[in-house]
C-alpha cells in the first residue's frame, strides 16, 4: 500500500504532465467536442509570401508536411493523456500502484519513471 507522501508526489507529478500535455495538443489542435478526450489537428496555414508563383505550391507541400506531423504527435500526446487522466482516477482508488496482470506493487522506481503505470515493465512485450 502507497502512503499519502508518495500519493501526493505521484499526483504532482500526473498533474504537471497533464498540464504539459494539454498546452501541447493546444499548440497543435483543438478538443474535438462530439468525442470525449479526443483531438482534433488544426491544418497549418502558414504566412503567404508576396512572391506567389515561386513560393505556393512550396508552402503547401510545406504545410502539408507539417500537417502530417501535428497527425502523428497529436496521435501520442492524445494517448498520452488519456492515460494520465486514467491515472488521475486510479490514485483515488486502492488499485492505483498495483500490476494490473499479476495484481503486486508496482514499486516505486517504476511508478517515478512512470507515475501512469498500471502494469510491470516485464509484461509490456
Ligand atoms: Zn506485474
């Protein structure tokens, strides 16, 4: 069992990474609001420069490229943040800190690394 020292410095620490998170996707995309927890990615649209017939169909491929990476990155925070939130609830609860798979403490090393953890390393393939 977890004491409310380490509950606390695990709650910081979910909280700070939630923030994190958070400010992260919004730089990137905005909440989809027909989905709970979901993301949409926001299309770049960067500055148009005067010299068009050069420059546009640069600057869309450009932001086409850019596009693809919000795609990706806003794939892991999303996840990322699920994870923490679900985190969030389980610390409230006496199964915060336990293996889900073979029901033992977790320990502390594996929960500073990871404080979202739920299960041991060694059963993570
Ligand atoms: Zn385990």
């Amino acid at each position: 069992m977890l004491d409310e020292k380490i509950l606390n410095e695990m709650r910081d620490l979910l909280e700070q990474e939630k923030i994190q998170l958070v400010s992260e996707l919004t730089s990137i995309a905005r909440p989809d609001k027909s989905v709970k927890g979901e993301w949409k990615v926001q299309f770049p649209t960067f500055e148009r420069s005067e010299n068009i017939s050069h420059a546009q169909k640069e600057e869309e491929a450009d932001e086409v490229e850019e596009y693809e990476m919000r795609l990706a990155a806003e794939d892991s925070l999303e996840s990322r943040l699920l994870e923490v939130n679900h985190a969030l609830e389980r610390i409230q609860t006496p199964q915060y800190g336990v293996c889900k798979k073979c029901r033992q403490p977790l320990g502390l090393d594996r929960l500073r690394a990871n404080p979202a953890a739920d299960y041991h390393t060694e059963h993570i393939e």
